[in-house]
C-alpha cells in the first residue's frame, strides 16, 4: 500500500454551485475508493472562511505555484498581474509562514485531481491568457514534486489566444500537457483541441455531477454539521427560471432581458415563476428581470443561498425551469426536471444531446427568436411528463461510466 496519505483537489470551491457540486462529488467519490487517504481541497480563497472547519475534508491554500521550476517564477509574476492580483505584507507573511505546511503536504501526496470547469482555453476576443496559465502552473508543480496528476472532466479550449500570450500558452502546453496520467474532456470540441497536445490518456467522460449516483453527505460533513434547510415550493404549475450573468456578458443584453420579459409574460398567465440564482452574481440578473413586472402575485424572487443538496431539491418540486446556468441544469435532469436551456457555449449543446433534449436549446450569441423560444416552452408543457421519462432513461445510461473508476484502476496500476 502506498504509504504517502494525501489526496489534493485543485480547481474547485464555493465561488457558485456549480463549483461546489463538483467539490463535494469529488470528494465523495474518492473517499468511497480511497478510505485510507485524507482529503485536501486547495483552495486560497476558501480555506479560512468560518464554514472551512464544518467538513470532514480539509481546505488548505493553494500555494501550489511555489513549487513550479524557478525558471518559470517569472511567467508566474507575470500570470498574477494579469489577473491584477497584487498580494498585500500580510498575505506574504502567511504564505512564508504555511510553505513547511504545504511543503509537507505537497510531498507526502498520493497523487492530484483537477474539477475546474473552465480554465484552459480562451474564447474568441477573450484571449487573455492569465487562467490558462494559472492552470499549467498546478500541472507544471505536479511535474516538479514527482506526483501523478488526473484532470476531471470538464471544458477546455478553444485556444484563441492574443499574441503574445497565444505563444507562451502553447509553449507550456506542448512541454507539459503530456504529465497528467489521465485528461477527461467533457466535450467533444474540447476533446479535438487538445489532440494535438497528447498522445494518448486523452478520454472523452461526461461532467462528474451527472455521473455520480448520490453524494453521501457524511463524505462532506462533520457529525452534526451541514444541516439541509430544505424549501417547499408552492404555487400553480411552479417554473423556475435561473439566469446566468455570463448569458448576459456573451450576448446583447437588452435584447435578452427583453426575451426574458417576453417569456415570464407568458408564464405567468399559468404558471407561479420563481427566479432562482444559482450563482452569488445571478442575483443581479434575477433583479433586472423582476423589475420589468414591479408587484406580481405569480412572479417570486428565490435568492437564498442554498447548497448544491438543497438546490437539487427545490429543483426537484418544478414542473420545468427556463435554466441558464450549466450546473443548474445538471441539477434539475438529476432530478427528473427538464428544461428550456438559454446557452453561451458549446458545452450546453453536448449537454443536452446526451439528454435528448437538443430542440430546447437555444444559443444567446446567435439571434433568437421569440416565438420560436416561445413554442419551445408550450411543448415543453404539452410534453413534460415524456421529457421527465426521457431524463431518467438516459441518466441511468450516463451514470454506467465513472472518470473516477478509471482513476482507481490507473492509479493503481502505477503502485502495483
């Protein structure tokens, strides 16, 4: 048995509930295979908020660019200006002071998993390169300290980068993208652009929160924390509709707040609508929308700040929601709840056709049309119930491969 007795997750945390569902999945599929290794979370922002000592994994900063080749120091210096990360005395200090920690930990770690959802890649008039370099940086440590490192599902690419960045980008890529024993893309696109990266390794598996049965909330919780507040929804017929601010920051704002005015206008005439935020920044957009009808009986604002396990149960209770946000909508399938998807990217596409639910997708930065949004949504409530049927059906089939079966099998094959 391998003696070190550590495993780190990097790429995660509780910045939305998106994030934190693939935390929580992570951890709890790797405590179910690895009883006998403890379970680190790195993350910088995380580790120190009050709520860090209510789990039964650990949180630690993520000062894992500390240990990438002192050659690279500098590209690093120049990844956290980009960011306009400027860090203060008394983060210095602290940092000097946890490196034995860390050091120690880093050291003694059986081996990495990456769960971020989007970090290497750089959309067209995006290429910016300061995520994607953050993100080789935890590649280029692994390397350094000798530990094996396996990148979950998730999306990556396109690679449009601007020049200068697109050269030091690849540069990195091409030198290091070959270390990680295993790389899951979550979509096909992100699977063809990074072909040319690797040689083999290279897996194509669907997002870890659709393929994990049921997360056992003693794998999170201390005994006696994570109560679940869970929120009864009542109402005639209730929809939720869940905005999303990166909808808004890839399409022409004006014109989908005006398709959303257009679409709770309908429901409401029979429906109670709830506008939900899946993520702290979503609550803007739920109240720009919610302005457009001032006082309305139907129309109720649902801006509480629930967990992943109480979201998926409030999602549960809807006859369907009008969801932008990718993990909302993993959500609410889990749950047998279906949906009128508003995308801003391709991993809504390949999302929804493992679903079978492409004819409700629509791309917010291509033009849409109202009423064909519109006649989306009356078949979707003529065909709810054969959609919930459809959701179930192809969960199960989903759920037949796991990323972290095969992660068990590889990491085994290495300490055999």
């Amino acid at each position: 048995m391998n003696q070190k007795k550590y495993i780190l997750i990097t790429g995660t945390g509780f910045v939305n509930k998106g994030s934190q569902a693939m935390l929580f999945t992570a951890v709890d599929e790797l405590k179910r295979r690895f009883p006998d290794k403890e379970i680190i979370d790195l993350s910088t922002l995380d580790y120190q908020k009050p709520e860090a000592h209510d789990f039964s994994f650990r949180i630690e900063p993520d000062y894992l660019s500390m240990f990438i080749p002192k050659k690279y120091l500098r590209i690093r210096d120049m990844g956290q200006k980009l960011m306009r990360y400027r860090e203060s005395p008394r983060q210095r200090e602290e940092r000097r002071k946890n490196y034995k920690r860390v050091k120690e930990i880093y050291e003694n770690t059986y081996f990495i998993v990456n769960a971020g959802g989007f970090a290497l890649g750089a959309p067209i008039g995006r290429g910016k390169s300061a995520g994607s370099l953050a993100y080789l940086m935890r590649i280029m440590a692994a390397k350094e300290l000798k530990v094996p490192i396996y990148l979950l599902p998730q999306s990556f690419g396109p690679f449009d980068y601007k020049p200068g960045h697109n050269f030091l980008v690849k540069h990195l890529m091409k030198k290091y993208m070959d270390y990680p024993r295993l790389i899951f893309a979550r979509e096909q696109e992100g699977y063809e652009c990074l072909l040319p990266y690797r040689k083999s390794g290279l897996l194509k598996e669907k997002d870890i929160v659709i393929t994990n049965v049921q997360i056992d909330k003693q794998n999170i919780y201390k005994a006696g924390k994570g109560e679940i507040n869970n929120i009864n929804i009542k109402g005639e017929h209730p929809v939720a509709v869940i905005p999303n601010m990166m909808s808004f920051a890839n399409a022409e704002k004006k014109e989908l707040l005006s398709l959303y005015k257009v679409i709770l206008g309908k429901l409401i005439e029979t429906h109670d609508v709830f506008l939900m935020r899946h993520s702290k920044e979503d609550i803007q957009g739920c109240q720009e929308i919610a302005e457009y009808f001032g006082k309305n009986d139907r129309l109720h604002l649902l801006l509480d700040d629930m967990n992943c396990f109480e979201l998926e149960y409030v999602l549960g209770q809807f006859e369907f929601c009008i969801a932008s946000r990718f993990h909302s909508i993993i959500h609410a399938y889990k749950n047998g709840t279906p949906c009128v998807v508003l995308g801003w990217a391709v991993k809504y596409k390949d999302l929804l056709e493992g679903f079978e639910q492409t004819k409700y997708l629509f791309d917010v930065r291509e033009e849409m049309k109202e009423d064909k949004v519109l006649n989306a949504i009356a078949k979707m409530e003529q065909q709810v119930d054969m959609e919930k049927e459809t959701l179930n059906r192809c969960l199960l089939k989903q759920q037949e491969s796991n990323a972290f079966d095969l992660i068990e099998e590889n990491i085994n094959e290495i300490n055999s």
